[in-house]
C-alpha cells in the first residue's frame, strides 16, 4: 500500500481570499482563492494523486483502478467516496445558507445531503460565524424575515478563536464569517440553499440567485442543540470521524486497519511520514491519504494535523429482498438479524422488468416510510433472485422463472433506493440466512441444499460465500447421479435435480402407482394422477402402501447420494435442508443421516457432517440477502 499525496481542485468564489495562495503555496494563478477541495472524488472538483504508479489520476480514478478496498469496509455503506475535505478562506462574510438532509439531497438533487464541521485553523480577533437561530421560529417568520432583510436579527452569532470546532448537521442555518480560515469535513455532497448574500452581485453582474422554497422546507427552525460529547474525537458523526494529530519535535505512531482509510490534512508546521519501507515528507497545506489495511504508520516532526477516517455506522440497518416466482418479501433486518419490518409484492410477470424493479422500489421506500426508518439508517440493499446473476455488475443474465435476460436490476433499483445493492442467487442467499441465524448459525462450512421444484445448492466455505470463477455460483443440482438417467430440464441425462426434487419424487410415485391399480395413492389424489405431489408420497408411504413405499426408498436413496457426495467434496460442518421437501422435518433428516453415514469417506474415523432441516423458512431469503451487504 502506497501513501498517496493529493492536489486539490480550487474554487474562485467572490467571498475568497489570498491567503491559501501565500501562505498554503497553493498553485493558484487567479487574484482570488476561496476554496481548495483537497481530498475530493465530487465531480465539481476532483482531488488528484501527485505520486507513485496513481499519479495524475483523480482519487476517484484511483479507487476505481484500486479497488473499493482502499476504502475499508467501513465504506461499503456508501455508494461514493463518503467525505469532501478542504480548506476555506473566507475574506468576506459567506452567504447565510443551508444544506438538506439525505432524504431530501437524494430525492431533489440526486447527491447526498451535507453534515459537516469546522476547525478554525486561524481567524482575526473578534471574528464570527452564524450558527443556527438564536430562538425558535415559525415557517411563516423565517419566510418573511428573508423577504425584508431582517434574517440576521434571530440567527446566533459564534465568536470563534482558533483551534475552535463547530458541527453543523444538515437543516442547520449557518454562514462563515470574514477573516476566518477554516479547516471543513463534510460529506460528499455540494448542495447549498442560499437565503441571505448581503445583496452581493455574482460575477456575471447580477444578485446571486436564493433559494428560499427549498431552504423552508428543510430548515430546523430552532437554536441548535448541544451535542454529545465524542471525546478523544475532535468529532464523530456516520459520515466522518475526525481526530486532531500535534507534535512538537517529536514522533506519533498510529494504525490503519482494514476498517477505513485515513487522510491526513497538515494545517501547520511540516514532518515524515513512515508507513512500511515508505517515507514521505510533508509541509504545511498538504494532504495525505493512506489506504485501509495500511497497517502502522510514524509521523515526526513540529506540526498540526486533522485525521479523517470512517467509524462503524451505530446501529445499523439492512434490506432484504427475496425475489419469490408468486411473490417479492421484503425485510428490514437489524444486528440480531431479526426483521423489524416487513411486507410483499406480488410477482407480476405481465410487465416489463423495469416496472416491477420500479414497484420494488417504491413498495421498500414506502415500508421504511410507514416504519419511520431513515433511509440513511441503512446501509445497504441485499436481493436474493432466482437465475445467473452477475454480482459484480448488478445483472440477472437469465432467470426462466421470470423470463429475464440481461435484466440490469441494481441500476434500475438504485433509481429508488440510493445505497449500495449486493444481488445474488436466491438459494445462496437462503443459505446465508440459515447460516446468519437459522440451522448453521455461527458454522464457517456449510453445504445447503433446497429441495423443491428443482435442486438448488449454496456453499459456505471457511465462512465465505462459494461463486466459482465463472457467472452463475454453483449448479450442484445439475451434477450426475445416474448416468444415462432421466433427461433434466437443462438437457443432461441423469441430473441429481431429475431425482432429488420433489418433481422427481412426484414422477416416481406415479411410475409406482401405474404398476398398482389398489395403490393408496390413487385414493389419496382422487384417481386424478396429475394431482399427486411430494406430501401425498410421503404420506403413503407413512401408511405402508407399496406404491409409497417404493417411490420414497427410491427418491431417498438418489438424495442420500447426493448429499454424500457434496459432504465427500466440500467436507462441511453440517448440512442443511431447505425447501417444500424439507417440511417433512426431523423424519427426514433422521432417515437421510442414517443412509448417508456409510457413504461418506474415512467415516470409520470422522465423524461426517449431520443432515439438518432449514429453521428460517420463509425468512431465510430476506435475512440472506441483507446478509449480502
């Protein structure tokens, strides 16, 4: 991992100073420098790598090349690069003015929100800065106060000195004052609402425009509250940890680990850097950036510092989408993996694919609406669908329950739910709620199998989600067990999915009722044969019919093979059942560990995995799949 050395993008608004120019050495050529963006991947302003096999990249060309890795998973939350870091010189009072929360960014703008804090790095004396109201206000007065001019009577004048840290969520009413140098951290966003400039003309010879409509709807009208203290954090908030670095001749260690990366914004003084065989000296204005898993790093030297990195978010939330062939469940899963809310969609496979993605959407959306749970609440989207799914891109190649072919569904459901959104194969993703809180909790090697219509599989392995090199996962339901056997739907003879599935056990107990007309099962189904299913088979075979009987030893033993050779292959903890064929419970698995016991190598010695039924049942799709994020 390489430290990293950014150049900012640089910003030119009338309310600038020169002080970035002549005393940062920042290599601006025009008269007026009010901004320097310097760690930045916002398309109004890149920041740029300077050094190493990166250079002259942007950052956001460098994490793309990279891998999101260099983030840290503290940030597979964020569908961007979460923060925005620069230096602003304010020579001139800003414009008074606020920033919208996520909810209303993303459904308004289609960028996020902005909560950000400031660091006075310097300021004259007697300097000030508006912070929030000095009392409540109505909707109506704010309005009219903007309208005559008489705003700056109910905001709350800060005076601030340096070293002095303020933190303004998103609604808050805010406006650096002149002469003030500040160090700001905020989230990846540039939305501003401008209510009051001073009755300023922009550069192109007229009043800058306001936007008071958008500012009185997301304003909180009221003197800001006292915050928790986050001490040893100079702040902490979802969308940034900050921490001030300081020395005087002499030497800080630090870490960083794999949860986030971290940048490093030198407000005075200049120093090393030590990271592995790597050194870098720095100065005064420069801006470092350390990749996650970077492990320990040596700073030396006389200066001052701001550290930016990511915190785990608290108490965070997932979605869970479970694409079913009659029906779509959608969950909201906590740490505990319990839904905490929950509702349905009906499959409708009448209309196109991105009218139902859109219903997904809009039908997720409206649950976390009716459960007043913030979309920023959650930090990601997990769908379980059935068919070839390329996770890496979002895109179902083919699913024949729904009829799809190259279906781009994270990007057509990221037009409704803005997080990042993790698709994989429905059986994988039952599997994952089985092993996340169901039949395998805390096993890091699982085989699961789901016995229905066909024969789906998911393989757990050292408590990673097995794909294979190729798209599509694993198919183990389309590996033979009878050569020259019975054609399977996907054009091989002898598929363990032709005998193994309750489609399979339904054929065999017809081929048995045929050869006796005094079968129970021809009573059982009305001596209708096309109305036999799994349960009738079992169920005869429970009453000692022949038919019955002889139809389940089959399918038993073509399940037992099966099962025996992913134990052979994989060698798991335990597996797990799952499927209609599964409800006929601890019969089963007691059965199947009693046939398979002996068919599994070196178990003289070893003691081989245990058949267990799936406990989830319909819930295994959801809590798996917001496993995925």
């Amino acid at each position: 991992m390489a430290i990293l050395k950014l150049a900012p993008s640089f910003k030119d608004y009338i309310w600038g100073g020169r002080r970035l120019i002549e005393e940062y050495h920042k290599p601006y050529e025009g008269d007026i420098l009010a901004e320097s963006w310097e760690v930045s991947c916002h398309p109004d302003g890149p920041s740029f790598v300077t050094n190493g096999a990166y250079a002259g990249k942007t950052l956001q060309e460098y994490i793309d090349l990279a891998g999101r890795e260099v983030l840290g998973t503290n940030c597979r939350r964020f569908d961007e690069f979460p923060v925005l870091i620069k230096f602003i010189d304010a020579k001139d009072n800003l414009s008074i003015q606020v920033h919208p929360d996520n909810a209303y960014a993303l459904k308004y703008e289609h960028q996020y929100g902005k909560t950000e804090m400031w660091y006075v790095v310097d300021c004259e004396e007697g300097a000030y800065l508006y912070y929030g109201f000095n009392r409540e206000v109505s909707k109506e007065e704010f309005a009219e106060r903007i309208k005559n001019n008489t705003l700056l009577e109910v905001l709350n004048p800060v005076k601030v000195k340096k070293g002095d840290v303020l933190f303004i969520e998103s609604g808050t009413i805010h406006a650096i004052g002149k002469n003030i140098l500040i160090a700001e951290i905020q989230q990846n966003s540039n939305v501003t609402y401008r209510v009051y400039d001073y009755g300023r003309i922009g550069k192109d010879g007229k009043p800058r425009e306001l936007h008071v409509e958008k500012a009185l709807e997301v304003t909180r009208r009221e003197p800001v509250r006292p915050r928790e203290n986050c001490a040893p954090h100079v702040a902490a908030c979802d969308y940034f940890v900050v921490d001030k670095l300081s020395a005087e001749n002499e030497k800080l260690t630090g870490f960083v680990g794999k949860e986030s990366f971290k940048s490093i914004l030198v407000m005075e003084g200049e120093g090393e850097i030590v990271n592995g065989d790597e050194k870098m000296s720095f100065k005064k204005g420069d801006s470092l950036f350390l990749p996650a898993d970077s492990g320990a790093y040596e700073i030396s030297g006389t200066f001052e510092a701001l550290a930016t990195s990511e915190g785990a978010k608290k108490d965070p939330l997932r979605i869970g989408i479970d694409m079913g062939g009659t029906s779509i469940k959608i969950g909201v899963v906590n740490e505990k993996n319990e839904i905490i809310a929950r509702t349905v969609l009906e499959t409708r496979l009448d209309i196109a694919p991105e009218e139902l993605i859109a219903n997904m959407g809009k039908v997720t959306r409206k649950l976390l609406e009716d459960s007043n749970i913030p979309l920023d609440q959650c930090v990601g989207v997990g769908i379980g669908s059935p068919g070839t799914i390329d996770d890496e891109n979002g895109v179902v190649i083919y699913s024949n329950n729904y009829a799809w072919e190259n279906v781009p569904l994270r990007a057509e459901l990221k037009k409704y739910l803005p997080l990042p959104i993790y698709i994989n194969n429905d059986a994988n993703c039952a599997m994952l709620g089985e092993t996340a809180a169901g039949a395998a909790a805390g096993r890091k090697n699982v085989v699961f199998l789901t016995l229905g219509t066909g024969v789906g599989g998911g393989f757990l392995i050292d408590g990673k989600l097995f794909n294979g090199g190729l798209l599509g996962g694993t198919e183990f339901g389309h590996t033979v067990v009878q050569v020259g056997g019975v054609r399977c739907t996907c054009g091989r003879e002898g598929c363990l999915e032709s005998y193994a599935s309750a489609t399979g056990l339904i054929r065999m107990a017809r081929e048995q009722m045929e050869k006796r007309p005094d079968s129970l099962l021809w009573k059982l189904c009305d001596g209708d044969k096309s109305k036999v299913n799994a349960e009738l088979a079992f169920k005869a075979s429970d009453e000692k019919d022949e038919a019955g009987i002889l139809a389940v030893k089959e399918y038993m033993k073509y399940l037992a093979a099966g099962i025996a050779n992913a134990i052979n292959m994989f060698r798991p903890e335990v597996v797990v059942l799952g499927g209609g064929i599964s409800n006929r419970g601890e019969k089963l698995a007691e059965k199947l560990n009693e046939m398979v016991k002996d068919e599994c190598f070196g178990h003289t010695f070893v003691k081989p995995a245990k058949v267990v039924i799936a406990t989830l049942k319909n819930d295994a799709g959801i809590i798996g799949a917001a496993a995925l994020c």
